[in-house]
C-alpha cells in the first residue's frame, strides 16, 4: 500500500514563556511517520507528548518549523489546499461547534464551507446524523447535548466532506459504553471503505480494538511502532505493587532486586514497587510476604506510569 500520510525529519518549536530563560520549547522533534493508506494507525502518549501538535500539522492548523508532512501526496505547507480538501479533523470537546444552533444546522454550516449546497448538502447531512445516532435528535440545539453526543456530531462534521484522511483526537472521550460501541463499528465502516485513520488516545484497550499499527510518542519523538498486540505484549510485563506496613530495610531489600525499576515510599506510607518482569513481581511478592506484610495488591501501570519509570529510565529508548 501506497503512505497516505508521510513526515520526515518534522520539527515544531515554540518559543518559551517569558521568565524561562528565552531559547525554545520543541514539541516535535525530528519525527518520521509513515501511515500505509487504508489503515488505522494509533497515536499513544502522555498529555504533552506531542500529539495534537502532530494532528494540527497534518491538518494545515499549524506549519512546520522544519522537515515535510504530506496527506495523499499534498505537502502540508505548499498544497495546503489540497490537503484540506483531503482530510477530515476531529478535534472533540467543545471547539468547532455552536451551540445554540441544531445538529443539522451545524453540520449544514460545515457543509457549505466545503461547497456543498441544496439537495447534495440535505443527503449528506441526513445520511451523517443517522451514522452517528443523532437523527431523533436533528432539531435540538446542541448546547443541551451531554459530551458524548457532542463527540459524536464531532465525528458527523469530521465525515462532511467525504475525507479520505481522518484525524480523530481523542475521539471517546465523554461517550457511553453503547456509544464506545459504536464508534467501534464506525471505525470499521470506514475502513472498509477505501479511509485512513489516525487516532490519538490515551486508552490502550481503545488501541488494541481499532488499530491496525500503534506508535508510542513521548517529549515529541516517535518511540516505536508496532501492531497493538506485540505493544501490549512489551508492557504486559511491567506491573506495581503497592503494599502497607513496609519497614525501612525491607523497603531496601526490594529497591535491591533484580527486575525492579523503582520502589519508593509514598506520602501516607504506602510503599509502591514497580517491575519489570513477572519473575521480579513474583521476588516482589515473596519478600513481602515474608517480611509479614499483609495488606498488598498489585496492578498494571498506566501507559504514563510506563513512560516514567521503564521508558524513560532507559534514555526513551524502546528495543525491537
């Protein structure tokens, strides 16, 4: 398959805040992306990863400070355009949409903006609400919409030019399991379809479900890409274990242990132990155990805590 989206070398900066010493604030830095057309590529990292500043890029909202991005072929600062004309952007939350107007008046607004008219513009608007669930709700004004019904008119006004590119921010945030749902069956569609997606997301069980690729992105460099199945198999290794009533040197015997990338003690007392392997979380468990300790629990980190204490103690370096 041919790269519907393609960045090499991308850099963005931004000039830092005043009172910070001057120089520069680098939210990408160096990034080469590759997304084979038809596919479904997720985005994961933490907030301030750089992934918006991506997705604005893609999308024409931002430029370059240097290096190239192209959508379908168009260069982003050169064909602007044309890529606009390609690509469809759906950023959630309250942006993009006006309140006190209905559904459908919003999307015929978008519509328009795109040249569609009359009856052309009515078949579209029709055909997206019921897509995404709104039709009963097509005259309401949006401004008593709940946060899930206003993602998924997101979704409607994202599809209104019949993109061959969508960009899809954090596109659950705020919906219900049922809404989760469908937006699962919405993405397949899609993919069906001849589209390709890419999707930002903290949720790694949200990855797992739609995307054909995953690429883990911290500090605004790419760290590594893989399908979601292989990615979830490097972190399924990683765990912590939070125990109470943990003297001093037992606390000492554990940051001791081989496999254990962290343990401290937290305010309050409750010590948290982090792993790396389920044989250093089994060693973990051991010690406790025999040291008396009672009152433990382990459980899986979130893709931040993996961040913070397996990737980047390793200089954000992600092995094959």
């Amino acid at each position: 398959m041919t790269d519907a989206v393609e960045t090499r070398s991308l850099r963005r900066t931004f000039p830092a805040r005043a009172g910070r010493g001057g120089g520069e604030i680098v939210a990408l830095g160096g990034v080469d992306l590759s997304i084979p057309s038809g596919s479904v590529r997720g985005l994961l990292g933490p907030n301030g990863a750089g992934k918006t500043t991506l997705c604005k890029i893609l999308s024409t909202v931002l430029l370059p400070s240097s290096g190239t991005a192209s959508v379908l072929g168009h260069d982003v600062r050169h064909e602007t355009l044309a890529v606009k004309r390609s690509i469809g952007v759906v950023f959630g939350g309250d942006r993009g949409l006006y309140g006190r107007l209905t559904p459908r008046q919003n999307l015929q607004l978008w519509g328009a903006l795109y040249d569609l008219h009359g009856r052309a513009l009515s078949r579209r608007v029709d055909e997206l609400l019921e897509r995404v669930g709104l039709s009963g709700r097509a005259r309401d004004r949006v401004d008593g919409f709940s946060r899930g019904m206003k993602q998924r008119l997101h979704l409607a006004r994202g599809l209104i030019s019949d993109p061959r590119v969508l960009i899809l921010d954090e596109p659950t945030s705020g919906m219900d399991p049922v809404a989760v749902r469908d937006f699962r069956g919405l993405i397949g569609e899609l993919t069906a379809e001849g589209r390709t997606l890419l999707l930002t997301t903290h949720d790694m069980a949200e990855a797992e479900a739609v995307c054909d690729e995953v690429t883990l992105i911290d500090n605004g460099v790419l760290l590594a890409t893989d399908t979601p199945a292989r990615l979830a198999a490097r972190l399924s290794t990683l765990e912590r274990v939070e125990a109470d009533g943990v003297a001093d040197d037992v606390l000492a015997g554990l940051s001791a242990l081989s496999g254990v990338s962290k343990a401290h003690r937290e305010t309050g007392g409750r010590v948290v132990v982090h792993t790396t392997t389920p044989a250093a979380t089994s060693e973990v468990l051991a010690l406790l155990v025999s040291a008396g300790v009672t009152a433990l629990r382990t459980v899986r980190p979130s893709l931040e805590e993996v961040y913070l204490h397996v990737i980047g103690d390793r200089g954000m370096l992600v092995s094959p």
